[in-house]
C-alpha cells in the first residue's frame, strides 16, 4: 500500500512538472534545471562524504551526465510542445457550451411597477430585482421572510400585479409555509391588460422571429414548472399563456 502512494504521488507530481515545463519559458527552465543539478549536487556531495560514501558521487555523476544532456536537447522542442498544448487547450474551450448563449441559459422576465421577475426555465430557479419603493435596487433573494411579508402586504395596496409575482416567489421558494393563517391565498389578479410583443418574448424567453415551434416548446416547458396545477402560480400561468397568444398571432 505504501509503495502504491509513494508511486501515485510520484506521477502526480510528474504530470505537474511537465505541464510546467510546457507553459515555461524554455530559457527559464533551462536555468532552473541547472541551479536544480547544481544545489543537488552540492548537497548530494555534503551527504555522502558525512557518511562516507563520497566513491557513489562518482559513479551517480557519470549515470546523470548523459541523462541531462538529452533532457537540455529536448528543451529545443519545449515551444512547439506549448504550442500544442494551448491549441488543444483552445479545442476544448470551443467545444464546450458559452454559458451566456441563449440555449446555455434561456430565461423568463415579467416586470411591474415594483419587481422585475427572472425566471430560469432549466433550473426553475425565480428570483427578482426590486424596482421602486422600500428596498429598491436590492434582490428579494437578499430579504428576510419577515420582509418580504411587509413588502407583499404593500403591494397588495398599491399594485396587484407587484403583489401576484411576490405571492409567485414565496410560493417558490417556501412552498405554502409563508402563508400566515387566515392570510388571502392570492391577490385578486389573474393578468394585466394588452401585452406587447417585447414583453411576451420576454416572459417566454425567446428571441425576435422566433419560430412557432420555439415559441411553444417555450410556453410548454414553462408550464410544466409553473401551472397552477403543479403548485405553480396562477397570475403567471395567465402571463405565460399571453405571451404564447399574443407572439402567435403576430
């Protein structure tokens, strides 16, 4: 078992000094290599004669001299090695998936007088920016539950549909346990009125000339986190079905 660790870390190690030797500056390297030998040697010299043994430097010496210079002719090749590494290093990057890309990270926005609602169709993560009033510029994800509770109490006065995407966001996020008892279970709204074709992209998330499948591929993946059925909101089910009606019959 011993032997096995000492082995492991051995090739660790190996594999970290030759992707050093990769990214160096060949010149660099060289000089490290030296001063390397040069301190070994001095050591491995103070070593053995303390113990008597200074005939092994010797024949060590004449074992290592053919050894460094094959290692100081390799260097030649260090920059075409770095080369490659980075262009395959560029492969890798480029095949991967650009997390800012819309198909990366599609999301929903429904914006009202207080809120600015996200919503990320893949996780089924919502989260909002708080717009106007009290706390303005901050997250609701940034509040307490007692907050949040002060602020829907709020919107319920002043705006309905601030108050259906808060109502939304606590239901997301603490399920039915925010609800005070005796509390109302909604806010009374079920929409707003004419809804642009900006605003319906971004409820659903997709792009200017967006196709009829992408369009409802869209509205369909959003109704499966968020219909009322399934715990979801009834307030942006009704957004969610505007936007596909009103992007379809554009």
């Amino acid at each position: 078992m011993g032997r096995f660790i000492l082995l492991f870390i051995a090739v660790v190690l190996s594999v970290i000094f030759v992707n050093w030797l990769l990214k160096e500056d060949p010149k660099k390297v060289a000089r490290f290599l030296r001063r390397g030998a040069l301190w070994f040697a001095v050591g491995l010299i103070i070593l053995m004669a303390a113990t008597g043994r200074l005939n092994w430097i010797f024949a060590a010496i004449a074992a290592a001299v053919p050894f460094m210079g094959r290692l100081l002719s390799a260097l030649r090749y260090a920059p075409l090695l770095s080369q490659l590494f980075t262009h395959f290093q560029n492969a890798q990057a480029s095949a991967q998936p650009r997390s800012g890309g819309a198909a990366a990270r599609q999301t929903s926005r429904v914006q009202s007088r207080f809120l600015s609602m996200t919503l990320e169709h893949d996780t089924g993560d919502m989260d909002g920016d708080i717009l106007d009033g009290e706390h303005a510029g901050s997250k609701l994800s940034d509040l307490e539950l007692d907050q949040l509770r002060s602020l829907l109490d709020r919107y319920r006065q002043q705006d309905k549909e601030s108050a259906a995407l808060l109502e939304a966001y606590l239901d997301r996020k603490y399920s039915d346990t925010w609800r005070e008892p005796g509390a109302r279970q909604d806010s009374g709204t079920t929409g707003g009125g004419p809804m642009s074709a900006q605003e319906a992209r971004e409820i659903l998330g997709v792009e200017d000339g967006a196709t009829k499948d992408e369009i409802t591929s869209a509205h369909r993946k959003l109704m499966q986190k968020l219909h009322p059925d399934r715990g979801g909101s009834t307030y942006l089910a009704a957004k969610i079905n505007q936007a596909k009606d009103t992007l379809l019959r554009g």
